[in-house]
C-alpha cells in the first residue's frame, strides 16, 4: 500500500510539472497582455506532434528534435500573437473567444494531417530506477529535471535580469515602465513567443512519456489554467507549486476512487479557492 | 412586437418549399436558435460569458428522457422535469459565483468548471446514463391537432411547425424581459457593474435572473433537440457545443435579441452548402469566431443594421 501511494505521488510530481509548465506561460502571458491564451493547450499539442514526426517520421535525434518543436512552437506563438492578439490586448472576452476558436483550427489542421488514432514514440531513454521498491521510469526523471531546470531559470531570468523587472514592472504600472524605456511591444511579443515556447517544450516531453491524440491539449490547458488561478494568477513559482498539488491530487486520489473522476479533482480546488480565498492559495494574507 | 410580422412568412414556408434537406436546416436553426439566443441574454445583454449553456442544453435533454422513461410521463411532463431540474442548478451555480462576485475570466472558469463536472458524472453513470454509448430512443412528444386528436409529433412537417412555435416563444420570452425594467438593469450591469450597485440595483439578483432565464431557454432547446435526433450522449455538453453556440451569438450579433437565429442559420446551413467534413467544420468554427471578432464584432445583423442607419 505504501509503495502504491508514494509511486502514484512520485506520478502526480511528474505530471504535475507538466501542469506547472503551462501554467507558468498562463500567469506570464495574463500578466503582460491581459490575455488568458487557452490555445497554450493547443501549443502543446502541436509541439508534441511536431516532435513525434521529427524522430519517428523524418528519423532526427530526440533532443534536437525537441529544440526544434520548441522554436518552431515559439514563433508560431509569436505569429500568432501579431496577427491576432494583438488586437484584443487587455480585453478579456475577446482575447478568450479568440483563443478559444484558435484551438478548433490548430486542432481541425491537426486532426487533418494525422487523424485522430492515438500516436506513441518510441522509447527514447528505456529503463527504470529502482528506489526502495518504487519504480521510476528513467525519462519520466527526466522529463521532471528538465522541466524544473526550466521553471527555476524562468524565475531566475524574472527576477534577475533586465528584461525580467522590466516585465514585473509593466505588470504593475504599464504606463509608468513605458516612461522608463521600457518598449512595451516588444516586451509583449517576447513573453508571447516565450509562454509559446514552455507550451512547445511541454508536449515536446509528453509525447516521449504518453500517446498523443489531438485532445491532450484540452485536458491540459484547464489543469494549467486551474493551477495558476490555485496558486494565485501572476506568481512563477505559485503556478509550480498548482501544478504539483494538482498532479499529486489526481495521482493520489486514483487510488481511492474510480480514475474516470481524475479531471474533478483540480475543479473542485478550484471553485474552492475561487470561492474562499479568491487572491490565490499563497496570497499574503490582507 | 411589430417584428413579430417579419416571422409570418415562416408559416407559408412549407408550402413552397418541399426540399426537406431545407426544412430539416430550418428546424434545426430554430432549435439551436433558441439556444444561442437564450446564450445571448447572459452574454450580450448582461456581459457574462457563461460557458455553462451547453450543459444546461445537455442536462435538461438527459432530465427529459429519463423522467419519461422511468416514469412513463409525456413529453410536456418531461420537459418539464427538464426545465425545472435545469432552474434548480442555475440557481445554486448562479448564486455561487454570483454570491462570491466573480467577475470576466473567473465566471467563465467557474462555469466551465461545473460544466465539465456534469459531463464527468453523465459520462460515468453508465447504469443510469449509459455513458458515452448514449441512449437512442423511440418515445416522441404528442401534440392535440384539432379534428385529430392527440397524435405524436412524426415527420418533417410537424417538428417544423413545433420548433417554430418554440422558437417565436423564446424571442417573445427573451424580448419582453429585455424591453422591461430587468433588461435595463441587465444592461447597466454589462456596462459597469460597481456603478450599477452604486445606483441601487441588486447586482446578484439580476445576474441570477439573467443567468436563470438564460438556461431556461437552454433546457427547451435540450429537450427539443434531444427528441428531434432522438439520441443523446455526452457529447451535448462537449466545449464543441459551447463553441458552436458562442459561435452563433458572435455571428450573428449581440445587440439584437432574435440575431442569433441568424447565426444558427449560417452555422447551420454551412456544411450543407459546401459539403465538407467534420474536421473542416471545426476549422470553419474556428475561423468565424476569430474573424467575426476582429472584423465584424457587430455581427452579421449589427453590421446590417449599421448600413441602414447610414443610409
């Protein structure tokens, strides 16, 4: 009993990460353009599809496969943002029913191209590690180091560097960072293509790990969209933080009820926060 | 009200046109035009963007057939019991998010949120929903025709002349609320909703009547559509739905409480126009609902009645 529960928390971690990364380009793409993309979802569709056909169609090696879907990924998201976003920046509803249509005609193209029978990869990294008798795949490992490398730089590069306090302060006072030199246009497509390219990096990894089908993409962008509304919208290290209590719920919670209510767990959490603690769980107290 | 005239031609429609792929595309409109337009109360004329109507739509089909199949009541009962169940949910979902004052994105969380909870619980009470297989039925609803009797509702005809009738109630429905004291209370809400609980308008109670009212109009649907394709599964609740009906009201226009019939019609006779599969009805989807905001937020009727005025 205990190994199943700490092999299904080990699980939840991994795929929580998954959730953490999209929900980090969530809170960085409403912060900086008040927009909440839900084709993030379809981004990482996409990515995980690009990389698939990239090693097992075309026969690249898996890692550079991944740099690539990640590129690609990151300036379709920057296409699309200055053909579309653009023009719905801080009008919420817009910016949501534009997302909302962007994800039938990515998923339509997809669907298009390679129908909707489930793809697997082949094993990139076979083999397990062995810790007291719980047993973890040596990608899934991966995939976790990889994507907390990411979060951790994200937050490093947000709070660091130029370019990041330059962010956190036109989520504060836009008019005021613009005054400071601050080339809002510029800051906005670059945490567009960025939120992109996390989204691109996520279903580059998933589809190492799962078989894609063209409908991960909605399944995973109400958990990211949920973690970072959990967490509290606009915190990096908040939207981690979601995702694993998400991921972790879920992978618990399958033990002790039927798996096919593993997508209420984070819905309940979050009509929860949103009823009782609407600023997010590690909002400061006021 | 005088607008009401502009529906009598519909009556003689049958008469001359006896395509029944074009009656079929007209009763699916009214049908599915009731949705959109029972949508746009919540969404265009209060300004919540509500991402609960599919499941009303999908919860009050399913409320219809199971009470008349495990009770054996008629069709008016059961939709009924459709109706009633749907205006209990709202009210404790409405007074939820309402009560707690979500607003914009997390109304629409909040609403996608239950939504797909009710589609989980369809989905996997299989002994009583049949889950994703769905049920395909053979009840129909019966209607008393004068020198007949009471005689079931069989045939493109019949189901013409019902969704019509359905679907002049709803515009009446929906009208009369939006010319009444309540829609101008709605309307100061969609516009500011802190100056409007300034003013002294309740703001929680005219957004739960909004909401409430909206998916009445989404649990008549429900209960029509369900019996016209005699057949429901989990898919009336899929974000497909939610798109398609989005979709209409977009398309259509949000200022005008009939334009979304509009809309259902062009959605609804697309693919039947250019015959293309699902996959690029998707696309098409899609396509409207990004152009239709960043060209023609209006809709097709706003942008019509634009060209009117400046003429």
């Amino acid at each position: 009993m205990l190994q199943l529960v700490v092999g299904q928390l080990l699980n939840g971690i991994i795929v929580g990460t998954l959730y953490a990364i999209i929900a980090l380009g969530v809170t960085l793409t409403f912060g900086i353009t008040g927009i909440v993309n839900f084709a993030l979802g379809a981004f990482m569709m996409l990515g995980a599809y690009v990389t698939w056909y990239l090693t097992d169609g075309i026969g690249i090696p898996y890692p550079l496969a991944v740099a690539l879907a990640v590129i690609f990924i990151a300036l379709f998201g920057l296409v699309v943002d200055q053909a579309l976003f653009r023009f719905t920046r801080n009008n919420l509803i817009n910016g949501l029913i534009v997302s909302i249509g962007l994800i039938s005609v990515i998923v339509a193209v997809v669907l298009m191209i390679w129908t909707t029978t489930p793809q697997n990869m082949h094993y990139v990294l076979p083999g397990v590690f062995r810790i007291g008798g719980v047993i973890v795949p040596r990608m899934k490992a991966c995939v976790f180091v990889v994507l907390l490398l990411v979060i951790l730089f994200t937050y490093g590069a947000l709070t660091r560097t130029w370019a990041g306090r330059a962010a956190y302060a036109y989520a504060q006072n836009p008019e005021a960072a613009a005054l400071m030199g601050v080339r809002t246009n510029v800051l906005q497509a670059g945490v567009a293509a960025y939120s992109a390219a996390l989204a691109g990096l996520g279903g580059a990894l998933y589809a190492s790990l799962y078989s894609i089908t063209p409908e991960i993409g909605s399944g995973y962008i109400l958990k990211g969209v949920e973690a970072a509304i959990l967490a509290g919208i606009g915190s990096v290290m908040g939207s981690f933080a979601g995702g694993i209590i998400i991921g972790v719920a879920e992978g618990v919670g399958s033990i002790f009820l039927p798996s096919a209510y593993n997508d209420a767990y984070g819905l309940v959490f979050l009509v929860l926060i949103l009823l009782l603690k609407p600023a997010g769980l590690f909002a400061a107290n006021r | 009200m005088k607008l009401l005239l502009l529906w009598i031609p519909l009556l003689f429609v049958p008469a001359v046109v006896h395509s029944n792929v074009v009656l079929t595309i007209l009763i699916f409109t009214f049908i599915l035009g009731i949705l959109a337009v029972s949508f746009n109360l919540i969404f265009g004329f209060t300004g919540q963007l509500s991402l609960f109507h599919a499941a009303a739509f999908g919860l009050s089909a399913y409320a219809t057939y199971l009470s008349m199949a495990h009770w054996g009541i008629s069709f008016w009962l059961g939709a009924l019991v459709g109706i009633v169940f749907v205006t209990l949910i709202s009210i404790v979902i409405g007074a939820i998010c309402f009560r707690f004052k979500l607003r914009e994105l997390y109304f629409a969380i909040v609403t996608l949120a239950f939504s797909e909870l009710a589609r989980l619980v369809i989905l996997n009470w299989n002994g009583f929903t049949n889950g994703s297989l769905g049920i395909n039925f053979t009840l129909t609803p019966t209607v008393w025709v004068p020198g007949r009797g009471v005689i079931p509702v069989a045939g493109t005809l019949m189901w013409y002349y019902l969704s019509l009738a359905a679907v002049v109630l709803a515009v009446v429905f929906y009208t009369r609320i939006v010319h009444s004291w309540m829609g101008r209370c709605f309307a100061s809400i969609r516009l500011n909703d802190e100056l409007a609980d300034t003013l002294g308008i309740n703001v929680f109670r005219y957004k739960l009547i909004s909401f409430v009212a909206g998916n009445i109009g989404a649990a008549v649907a429900g209960s029509l559509y369900a019996f016209y394709i005699s057949y429901i599964d989990p898919n009336y609740f899929s974000l497909d739905q939610s798109l398609a009906i989005i979709a209409m009201a977009l398309l259509g226009g949000r200022e005008f409480v009939a334009a979304p019939i509009v809309g259902a019609l062009v959605l609804t006779a697309l693919p039947h126009v250019i015959n293309v599969n699902a996959e690029a009805r998707l696309l098409v989807y899609g396509l409207i609902l990004i152009l239709t905001i960043l060209l023609m937020p209006r809709g097709i009727v706003g942008l019509a009645a634009r060209r009117r005025r400046a003429a």
